[in-house]
C-alpha cells in the first residue's frame, strides 16, 4: 500500500512538470546557497589560518598608523626592533619589516609583487623557510646589499627550464638585485603580502632606495613566556613612546596586536559572516517553503473530487494525508538534491576564477538538505491534513 501511494505521489507530480519545478526552484536555489555559505565559511576560516600560520601563540605584531591628536603621521621604522628588544620586559625576540609592492621583471617577465624589507633574524623569528640558497645576513642590512629571497611563486613565475635563480639578477622598482635565496612555498601570508609571491631584502634597502616612505612598517617581536603577553604589551608602548617622543596629550602613532588576539578578532569575523549568510539563506529556504505551501493548497483545491472518490471507496484518512504529504517531501528532497549538486559544482568554479575563498564542507550539504527536508514536512503538512479532512460528500460534489 505504501509504495502504490507513493507511485501516485510521484506520478502527480510528473503530471504537473512545471508547477512541480518552480516549487522545488527555491528550495534549489536555498540548499546551493546554504553550500556555498558554509564554503565561503571554510575559506574565511582557513584564510585565515593562512594569514597567522607563522605567528607563534607568543608573538606580538606592532603596525604603524596615522596618529590623531597632535601626531601627524607615524614615526614606526625598523630599528624599534633593536629598542624593544633591549629594553621593553619579557621580550625574547624582535625583528622589524617593511612592506609594500613594486614591479618586479627578469628578462622578459614583469609584474607586481609584494616587497618585504627586512633585518637579519626576520626570517627565524617569522618562522620563514629558505628552500635554496641563503637569507638576509646582518652585513646585508647594515651594507644596504642589493640581494633578495624570493618567493616560490616568483621563482617558478621568472625561472623555468631547470634555470637556477641563485646568483641571477632582477630588477624590483628600478634597481637591479642579486638573487640569494628562495623561500620554502607555504601558502601563507605576512600581513597583506603572499610569502610565495613577495621579494624579501634587506630593510635598509628597502627604505633608502625602494619602498622609501611608501612602505608599511611592522614589527614583530615573540614574548618569553605566553603568559607575560599582557606586560610585554604595556612595556612595549612605553617603550615606543618613548622613542617616538609623544606628549601624554598624544595618541599612539602604532597599533600592538598579539597573535591570540588578531586570530581570534579574524576568527570571529568570519564567523559573523558565515552565520549572516545563512540566515539569509535560511530565509530563502522558508520562503520557498512558503511557495511549496502555496502550490499544495491549489493542488488540494484541484483534486477535491479525486480525494471525494478515494474517500468513497474506502481511502482512509492517513492515506490521503501521506500522499499529500509525500508529495511535498519528494518535492523538497529532489530540489534539495538539485541544490546540492549545483553547490557543491559552483565551489570548483568560484576558487578557479578566485573569486573569494572557498573550500568544500560535508556541514553545508547535510544541514542544506536536511532543512529542505524539514521545509516539505513542515509546510506541506497542514495543506495534506486539510485533504485527508474534506467531507467525502462535499467534496463530490465539488466541481
């Protein structure tokens, strides 16, 4: 009995293709959304993963900005590095950068890539891996050298056919660099810049003949002990304080985040996103529920006298509501199904075309389709109830 009653579902159903198909269009159109917010989620997520995988739990990061009050700009350089390490509590380490983008060619080739101006132990402390060659030495930075370590994506952009970067010579903003070393690929970041796309230098380089005053100035320092964070914040602005000058009237002319914040702010951010996201597509689902509802009552309402005749010969109550109620069910699993398959294609296309960041999650098409699943139950249930309670007698005679 309980698959007669299910061949009939499905055979209402295909009487009616159209109808049929703008009813399960919504619930297509919200499982795909839902898919795609969880993926974007992912990608939020894992991007920023990306962005701190080199920052130990313990690392602090100091950023120049524009101060207000009677600060006009920022007074950040490099060498703070030095001051905080030998002065500011609790500090194990500290190491100064200067970013910023150039073009950057080699023979044929050109393009624009992130620039990194660093100090000898920059690379140690950003726990950065050299694949090939050398990094930046101290005589580097102090001789203001015309040597670079770049990245694994500039290494395979400029140099192909086996040729070997090491020693070549490539011009970033206009001057004419030796090719030291190449960094390890990691798929990461250092602040905005790609460490497989970025050209790291000395920072002396850097300010005096390349990013000059157009760099964005970073510092970052690891504390001994996690738990002394807090006092190695507080020492670390007095410290900066002092060296830049500032009246107790001015503001601070640098931003200190450590690691554990920035993650969780970034983490927190994402998960704002993705829960915004699926509300909306939430919405979309109810709504298309709503649809679903709709199109049940005008099917109830055209088959009256079918539902009057089964009554009249002997069709119970909880048939006629299962049919109907099948009928709802199936309509939302297979636009769930449709909305799965069309989610999970657009991921590929939408990270091939980049986009923005997504990556494929199991959560996105079980809650998609287990909510399209609830949407038919829910909403296709009073409009079946409604059928199984017609008057056999009304309802023949209904026209």
């Amino acid at each position: 009995m309980i698959l007669e009653i299910i061949k009939m579902s499905f055979d209402s159903l295909m009487a009616k293709k159209t109808r049929s198909f703008l009813s399960m269009l919504g619930i297509i159109i919200g499982v795909a959304t839902v898919i795609a917010v969880f993926a974007v989620g992912k990608g939020a997520q894992e991007s920023v993963n990306s962005q701190f995988r080199n920052l130990s739990a313990n690392s602090i990061m100091i950023m120049s900005t524009r101060g207000r009050g009677s600060v006009s700009s920022s007074k950040l350089v490099t060498s703070d590095a030095q001051a905080i390490l030998e002065q500011a509590e609790n500090i194990a380490s500290a190491t100064g950068a200067i970013q910023g983008n150039a073009t950057v060619s080699y023979g044929s080739t050109e393009n624009s890539y992130g620039i990194v101006g660093v100090d000898h132990n920059y690379i140690n402390v950003s726990n950065l891996k050299i694949e090939t060659g050398r990094g930046i030495e101290e005589e580097d930075v102090s001789g203001r050298s015309m040597v670079a370590v770049i990245g694994a994506t500039i290494a395979s952009d400029f140099f192909i056919d086996g040729e070997d970067p090491i020693g070549a010579i490539i011009t970033v903003g206009g001057k004419r660099l030796e090719v030291v070393g190449i960094l390890k690929k990691l798929g990461s970041r250092l602040g905005m810049i790609s460490i497989d796309e970025a050209v790291i230098i000395p920072s002396s380089t850097a300010e005096k003949s390349i990013l000059g005053t157009k760099g964005q100035v970073m510092i970052v320092t690891t504390v001994d002990n996690v738990d002394n964070t807090g006092i190695a914040t507080s020492s670390i602005a007095s410290v900066l304080r002092s060296e830049h000058k500032l009246s107790t009237t001015q503001e601070n002319d640098f931003n200190i985040m450590d690691a554990g914040s920035m993650v969780a702010a970034a983490q927190e951010s994402a998960k704002t996103m993705t829960s915004l996201l699926t509300a909306i597509a939430a919405i979309t689902l109810l709504v298309s529920g709503i649809g679903i509802m709709n199109v049940m009552f005008v099917t109830v309402a055209e088959r009256t006298k079918e539902i009057g005749i089964a009554k009249a010969i002997g069709g119970k109550q909880s048939d006629i509501l299962l049919q109907f109620l099948l009928e709802s069910v199936i309509l939302s699993m297979v636009g769930g199904l449709i909305g799965m398959a069309i989610g999970q294609a657009l991921i590929p296309i939408i990270s091939y075309f980049n986009l923005i960041a997504m990556a494929s999650s199991a959560t996105g098409p079980i809650i998609g389709f287990s909510f399209s699943v609830v949407v038919g139950i829910f909403f296709g249930f009073y409009p079946a109830f409604k059928a199984s309670r017609l008057d056999p007698v009304d309802a023949l005679r209904s026209e």
